[in-house]
C-alpha cells in the first residue's frame, strides 16, 4: 500500500470520525475513544511503515538522529498550514511550532498565540457561564476551550469549524452574512479581523475597510449594556499593509476601536525567535508586536 494509500485512509477515516460526532449528539455511540486513538495510532504506523521508516514489527528504521533533509522538509509541509492536516480543514495554529531539520527537531519560533490565547481566558474569566463570539476561530482551539470551561460559544468562519462540543455553536458564513441569535457578553477577535477584505482565506479583495465594518457589526451583535470585545492585532511602530494582514499602529488602532470604549489596553513584543514581552501599560514598541484590547459596546 502506497503512502498517498494511507493517507487518504487515514482523512477518510476522519470523516467516519465527524459522523460519529453526531452519533455521540445523539445518543448513538457505537465505538470508544480508546478504539479511535487505537485506529489513529494504526495508521500513523501504516504511513510510517509505506515510506519506509518502520518495520513490521513495529521498529522504527529511521531515528531522528538520522533525519534526513528530504523527509525533514516532507515532513515539515505535511504538519504545517498547506499540509494534509490543513487540507481537510484540521491544523490548528500552534503558540510553539516545531521545525525538523536533518539529524534532529528544533522550536521554528513562538508566535503571539502564546500571549493572545490566555489573555483572552483570563479576561473572560469561569465566573460564570457567558454566550460568546468567537470571529473567524477556524483555525485556532480557543472556541472548544471556552465551550469545556461552561461558556456558551458561537463560531463564525466561512471555514466552519472542525471540532464539535455540546456549548458550540458553528456559523459557517461571514460575519456580515450572521443572522443568528446575538445580544452577545463578549465577542472574541483573535488575530482576525487584520485579513478581513485582503484577499486570504478564501475571502475576495476589498476596497473598502472590511475591518471596520466588522468592528461596526460587533457592536450590534454584543448586549448594548456592557457586552465586551476582546481584540488582538498585529501592532507595530507604523500602519502597515504586509501581503495578507493589516499592521496597526496606536492611530489606525483607535480609527478601528471607533464607538467602542476601551477598558484595557495592552501590547506584547516579539523579543526574539523564542520569546515575547508583554510591555508596561501604554507603552509603545519598537518593532513586531501584538495589540490586546478589551472594550465595551
């Protein structure tokens, strides 16, 4: 059996997978988490087995001491943002990527996730259960998150999103086209509406300020009484357009928090590859960073 064989298998196999979602909805459970975990593990073997890096026995040929330049750069695409996982619509961008390189495995670098995703939980808190926004999460595991701590989360993505979760809600449109229940408590904007009207994920160019707009109909989707926005953007030293994102700077930020009233403001600096600094309040910086904005409607 060829490795192309096996892996798409292995995405068929998946598909089962979101069918038997719906069966545990339902009542219906036919099969265990272990016989699940037992059936990834067997065809991680399969492919490993296809290219050669395992025997039948279950040894591995290949250990990473003995990387090599082909299958590290392989090996590299296929868990990264084009790969497999990606094409069915299951990457998650991770806060610590990880890059193999021949002969072993490195940290590629540590992105504003690692900052953007707990502030985002400690400034929605477990107090209480919330009905929450969470805009353009396709991609990111924030939304199954706040739905296990007890929150009520509704999803908008054109992508939908992948992960089921009974508090879960999923609108798989974009934001304007959202005609649901709103009087939201807080809306979630994680290092999102920067690409909004560019031309990136699947959206259509724009002339018009899409990330405007967006933050308009926030604030018609949150309760008028003290509904949240919780924002994070790339931020910097000057107002940027870089290819796919939006870089703000403190004027283009305010111009996109217009008829919102910030409550917090915060930024964090990418230090080096490995590390990021979260800045003393309304300090400015002085290369790449992420804004994290709290406000209210």
């Amino acid at each position: 059996m060829g490795l192309t064989s096996v892996l798409r298998d292995a995405l068929d196999k998946r598909v089962e997978w979101t069918i038997s979602l719906v069966d545990d909805r339902l009542g219906r459970r036919r099969e265990t988490l272990h016989d699940r975990l037992d059936d990834l593990e067997r065809f991680g073997r399969g492919a490993l087995q296809a290219q050669g890096w395992m025997d039948g026995d279950g040894r591995l040929g290949e250990p990473v001491a003995q990387l090599r330049d082909t299958n590290a750069a392989y090996l590299n695409w296929a868990a990264g943002p084009e790969g497999y996982a990606a094409q069915a619509g299951l990457w998650f961008n991770p806060p610590v990527p990880v890059n193999l390189v021949p002969g072993g495995v490195e940290v590629l670098m540590v992105n504003e996730r690692v900052i953007e995703q707990p502030w985002v939980f400690a400034q929605v808190g477990a107090d209480r259960p919330l009905r929450i926004l969470d805009v353009g999460g396709s991609e990111s595991t924030v939304a199954v998150s706040l739905a296990t701590l007890g929150h009520a989360v509704t999803v908008v993505d054109p992508r939908g999103y992948p992960v089921a979760h009974p508090d879960l809600t999923v609108a798989a449109c974009r934001l304007e086209d959202y005609d649901g229940p709103a009087a939201f408590d807080v809306a979630v904007c994680l290092s999102a509406v920067e690409h909004f009207g560019l031309d990136h994920y699947g959206q259509e160019a724009s002339a018009a300020r899409a990330d405007h707009a967006a933050l308009r109909t926030l604030r018609g989707l949150v309760r008028a009484d003290g509904g949240r926005l919780l924002l994070t953007v790339p931020y910097g030293p000057a107002f940027a357009v870089a290819g796919f994102e939006r870089i703000y700077d403190r004027p283009a930020l305010d111009e996109l928090l217009d008829g919102w009233t910030v409550a917090e403001r915060r930024v964090a600096q990418w230090r080096d590859r490995l590390a990021w600094e979260l800045l003393a309040p309304d300090a400015e910086p002085t290369g790449r960073a992420v804004a994290l904005v709290a406000a209210t409607a």
